[in-house]
C-alpha cells in the first residue's frame, strides 16, 4: 500500500505542474488575489460579488480578474493541497517504517512542498514576481524529480551492464534542469514570442538583445531593476538564450540516449528519453509556429516534465548499479 501511495503521488505531482503550467499560461495567477482562499473565501463561488466588483473595476474580464480564472488558480491551489498531504501521509509512514528503510527523502520532500506553498503565497501577493513564480515552477519540477526517484526505490531494475555513463547521465540531468529553469524565465517574463521566426530571431543569427535587463534577477514584472519598463531586447535575449539552450541540451541528450541505448539494462529507458526529447522538441517548435497555441504550451511544460522523470529514471538506475558493483 506504501509504493501504491507513492506511485500514486508521483503521477498527482506531474498532474499538478501541468495544471500550474496552464494557470500560468491563462494569466490566471492573480485570479484570486489573496491566499489560500479567494477573496477571503473558500471558492470562487463565494466569491462571486467580489469577482464581479473587481472585473468591473479593471474594465472587464480582459484583465488578470475574472471568474474562469479565479477558478483556475483556486482549482491549482486545491490540488496543490491534496499532494501536500500526501507528501505529508508519506513522510509519516516512512517514519513509522525507519528500520525498513531511510524517512530522509520523504522528509526532504515534506519539507519542499512547505517551502513551495510559501512559494506559492508570495506568487500571488507580490504580484507575480519573476524571480518567485520561477522559483516556483523550479520548485513543482524538484518535487516531481524528488518524488520519482523515491518511487524508483520500490521498482525492480535490471543492473545496467555498464555504469561508466553515470557522470555523463548526471551532467545531462543539470542541463537539463537549467533548461527547464531557462524556459521557467522565459515563461514568466512573457518571452516566449519574442521571437517569432526559426531558426533564426528577427532574420538574425545574432538579434539585437540586453542581457543585462533580461537577466536581472531582483525586479517587478515588465520592469528592470530601476522600475524602467522591461525593453524588447531584453526579452529577446530571455529568449534567444533558451533557443540556444534548447540546441545544446537536444544534442546532448540525444547522444546520451544513444549512447545507454547500447547499454543492456538501458534500452528501454534511453528509447523513453530519446522519444520524450524528440516531442519536446517538436512542442518547442510548435510553440513558435502557432503563436503559442494553449494546448501547445501546456503540452510543452508537460512534456519538460515527462523528460525530467524519465532522466531522473536513467540516473537512479546508473547509480544503484555502480552501488550494486561496490
């Protein structure tokens, strides 16, 4: 019943990050501008007046207020509470068992998924910072990684019959994460348009773009660091950064799937990375040609999140054979 849980909780933390991805995607992350409840209430339902008094006040539902997207943050915010108790139910079971086996990762995970409902309040009352809303994202990624490699512990796999690609496994889960951590910036600085043609951006190899701006960290939404709106060059460089990112982490991981495809023990796990990684591409790409289609984007951050697994996977596999071998 314990790796039931578990496993269930794996597949309820992926659901979660694609239903963060769709609130973010919708605008809807100031749907209700309080939290845990929406306009000091339980739902949106109850919150109706207060819904339609805001909507009125922003001049109609073009805005970050309306009562769809009340609804679509506060169904997130639901489901984020669900797994955390079952993080929570996890980390007490695993407690209870101690001598069976170590409660530090379910505890590490217990103590994540506080910190992202901390993550979660400051998204929404500081007005949707870019550096808490990546945070965020990154956070919903972590636990998802935390909570996959925890369920590997209760699988069975064949020991791989060659370990020497561990390190090189490991290097392409970082790049990895820092792609995803790349596409997090550019989703929440609305980047993901700013450019609209392939391969090239603006007809250019080399656009015109402000690093400096793009990449501040500490800053309001739309804003450089001196309150200055957030200039298009500095967007594109969010952008363009993440392209090239994109280009090195396919190339890497391709190889690496390549590579533990001729790995018995492996196949199946690098066949599962090289077809994740080959839509994800193709996601990414489509994301351009269709004007950032919602569907897209959505299956875009999902598909972030199936590869993820899938390399956490691979890398759990690698490195319970080299502790098999010792």
């Amino acid at each position: 019943m314990f790796s039931k849980t578990i496993y269930i909780t794996v597949a309820f933390t992926f659901v979660v990050v694609v239903v963060g991805a769709f609130v973010r995607l919708t605008n809807a992350g100031l749907g209700c501008p309080d939290w845990p409840g929406c306009y000091g209430q339980l739902t949106p339902a109850h919150a109706a007046q207060d819904i339609a008094r805001a909507v009125a006040e922003q001049g109609g539902t073009h805005g970050p207020v309306s009562a769809q997207k009340a609804w679509h943050e506060m169904v997130h915010r639901y489901l984020a509470g669900t797994l955390g108790l079952l993080i929570l139910g996890i980390a007490i079971t695993a407690w209870v068992k101690r001598k069976q086996q170590s409660p530090c990762l379910p505890t590490v995970l217990l103590a994540l998924v506080i910190f992202q409902a901390a993550l979660g309040m400051w998204t929404v009352t500081l007005l949707l910072k870019p550096v808490i809303v990546t945070l965020h994202l990154m956070g919903g990624m972590a636990t998802l990684a935390l909570m996959t490699w925890l369920a590997a512990r209760h699988l069975s796999f064949k020991p791989p019959a060659d370990i020497a690609l561990q390190p090189r496994a490991a290097l392409g889960l970082a790049l990895l994460v820092a792609q995803i951590t790349l596409g997090g910036w550019v989703s929440t600085n609305y980047a993901a348009l700013a450019c609209i043609d392939l391969p090239q951006c603006h007809g250019q190899w080399l656009p015109k773009m402000d690093f400096q701006h793009g990449f501040q960290i500490f800053r309001e939404l739309g804003q450089t660091a001196a309150g200055d709106k957030l200039s298009y060059d500095a967007l594109t460089a969010i952008h363009w950064t993440h392209r090239v990112g994109a280009v090195v982490v396919t190339l890497y991981l391709a190889w690496l799937a390549w590579r533990a495809a001729k790995v018995a023990g492996l196949r199946g796990m690098a066949v599962a990375v090289g077809v994740l990684l080959a839509a994800q591409v193709t996601l990414g790409v489509s994301n351009i040609l269709t004007g950032l289609n919602l569907a897209v984007a959505v299956a875009h951050n999902a598909g972030a999140a199936l590869l993820l697994a899938a390399m956490v996977v691979l890398n759990f596999v690698l490195f319970r054979g080299s502790k098999t071998q010792d």
